[in-house]
C-alpha cells in the first residue's frame, strides 16, 4: 500500500460517521492514480454521511418523528463546504447548508435565553444579562451541545482562512451551527413554543454561575447608591464577630444593615475586608433575586401550539408579566462623562459598630 493510500485508509478511520461499507467506491481512483494530485482530507470532506447516523441522531435527541434525515443532513452540512464542493465536484448539484437555519436558530435561542433571565432573575444589571445570555446560548456552549448530542461526527464543513470581510472558519465556529440550525428545524415543523422546550431541554437548564459575571470596582459607593435609589436607610456596616484581634490571623464578620433589616455580610482578616465583602454579599443578593420556578412566565409561552404563522395560528393565552427592578445604578465613569459622581462614602473603623 503506498502512502496516499494509507493517508487515505487513516483519515477514513477517523470518520466514524462515514464507514468504508456506505462508499461506492474504496479507495477513489484519484488516490491510486500517479499523475492526479490527491487530497485525502478534501475527499473525506465531501462524502455524505450514511441516513441511519441522521435517523440515529434524530432519535437520540427526541426529534425522530419530528425531523427526517434530509433535513438533519442540512443542518449538519456548513456553507463553508460549497466551495470545496464547487472546485472538486463542479458537475454535481450543490448540498444543502444550514447557513438560513443558523441565523434563524441564533435569534430564536436569544430570545428564549433572554426571556428566561428576565423572568427569573428580573433585577439583573443589563451588562450581566449579556454575558449571562452568551454563556447559556453562545458559541461555545452550542459547540458544547453539539458534541453532547453526538453531531460532531456528523460535521461536514471545509476550514477557511480569514480575509477582508470575514474572520477565518475555525472548527468551533462550524460545529456550533447545528444546535442553532436543529432549534430552527422545530420551530419550522413544529411550532414555537416546542422550539423553546428544545432550547430549555438542552440550553436554559444548564447551571451558570451568574455570581461570577458581577464585578464591581466599588461595592460600597455601589451600594449606597443603590439603596438611595430604592429610598431606604443609608447602609450602616456593624461588626458581627471577631476572633484573635489581636493576633497573626484575626477574622472579623461585618454585616450591612439598612434600618434593621440586614443586607449582606461578609468576613475577612481585616474590617475593610470584610465590609468590602459584605457590601459585595449585598448586592449579589439583589441582583441575584431569583423568581420561584412555579412563578416564572415567559411571553412565548402563550404563543399556541400549531404549525404556522404566529399571527394567524390561533388565540394565544393569558400572560401577567413580572416587574422588572430598577438596578441600573451609577458607575465610576473615570471623568469621561458630564455626570457628577457623588463624594466617596467610605466607613472607618472607628464608625463600625460593635453588637
């Protein structure tokens, strides 16, 4: 065996999607031919996975009566491949690509991920939002998803470098297409509020430490902000408990309170450490309210469930919406704006009040 053909024989094992019993002809005549210029990867590229990987695929994620193996075959086929396709097999009609069902996909998972955060955690700051909706149905969490479901081996795409226009098709990039491209696929066969169950079964269930994704460069100017907005008490820091003051290691627990009621808390070797820790536990607390899951309601969960145009597909259902908090508040602008910062409030040790 020369080496094009073992080249060959070692990229085909590779292809779990594609055995060697589906293809018509093994190996291609390019790559026992001396004079033609062969490229293994290409040719792998370009074979068409079997229909029992699409119908195994479908019934693997709960779509075997929903979508056929056509249609799978298009969402797992990137446009990327059209010109592979183009310059080897010119002849032959081009495949079907998920680029539409990709954009139709992306905004359809955007608007479930954004609706959920909204109703279920409604004093969110917008910033964190963002991030919060690019860590539920980003890239790299469809990329996630799609190896879960066992489509990676169903990927037919061709890597691209960058140009002017366009930044290059990494690997990622291609492989995140498909849940976008399936979440399109039931909105079209079924209906919306099945495409937004699709997206909860896969997407929105997942855990996601949204504590993460709040950082605040002042937490104590934040909070009193904060708590001017909602016209309460202004915070007071009161030292809870304290062990080895006067050691190597003293540990102190403050509290914030507004009035009486108590805000955060937070610990530390020092009382500013500790205040700067119970003022950040504050405010995780607020931004972090969660809506009881038997209490969350989401406006595309009054759309009907049938097959067709929203606006004429039937009579939608009763929906109360949530108030949403008011929690934008006034951030450190570094002098670059026209807005004036109040005067820093900041709690020295001697005004910590001991219980």
């Amino acid at each position: 065996m020369g080496h094009a053909q073992k080249r060959l024989a070692s990229t085909a094992a590779r292809l779990a999607s594609v055995p060697l019993s589906s293809l018509k002809s093994f190996p291609p005549k390019q790559a026992t031919s001396s004079e033609a210029i062969f490229n293994a990867e290409h040719w792998s590229t370009l074979q068409p996975p079997p229909t029992s990987a699409f119908s195994a695929l479908a019934h693997r994620i709960g779509l075997g009566s929903a979508i056929g193996p056509s249609d799978l075959q298009q969402a797992c086929t990137h446009p990327s491949v059209l010109s592979l396709h183009a310059q080897h097999r010119p002849t032959d009609p081009p495949p079907a690509v998920n680029g539409n069902l990709d954009a139709l996909g992306n905004s359809l998972l955007g608007l479930f991920a954004t609706e959920h955060l909204n109703a279920t955690y409604p004093h969110l700051p917008t910033r964190a939002l963002k991030a919060a909706v690019s860590a539920y149905v980003g890239p790299l969490t469809c990329a996630s998803v799609a190896k879960e479901m066992g489509a990676a081996s169903l990927l037919r795409w061709h890597r691209t470098p960058p140009t002017s226009t366009r930044p290059a098709i990494m690997h990622t990039d291609a492989l995140s297409s498909i849940p976008r491209a399936l979440t399109a696929l039931v909105y079209q066969h079924r209906s919306l509020p099945t495409a937004r169950t699709f997206a909860q079964s896969f997407f929105l269930s997942r855990e996601v430490n949204l504590r993460s994704m709040l950082k605040f460069r002042d937490p104590k100017m934040n909070l009193v902000e904060t708590v001017h907005k909602f016209g309460r008490e202004r915070p007071v820091s009161r030292l809870l408990k304290e062990t080895g003051r006067f050691s190597n290691s003293p540990v102190f627990v403050v509290g914030i309170f507004s009035g009486a009621d108590k805000l955060g808390e937070g610990f530390g070797s020092s009382l500013k450490m500790a205040e700067y820790r119970a003022a950040e536990d504050s405010l995780h607390r607020l931004y972090l309210t969660q809506t009881p899951p038997h209490l969350v309601r989401v406006p595309t969960s009054t759309f009907p469930m049938t097959q067709g145009d929203v606006f004429t597909a039937g009579e939608e259902g009763a929906y109360v919406p949530g108030e949403l908090g008011e929690t934008e508040v006034l951030l450190g602008s570094a002098g670059r704006s026209s807005i004036v910062q109040p005067k820093r409030q900041s709690v020295s040790e001697e005004e910590v009040e001991e219980l």
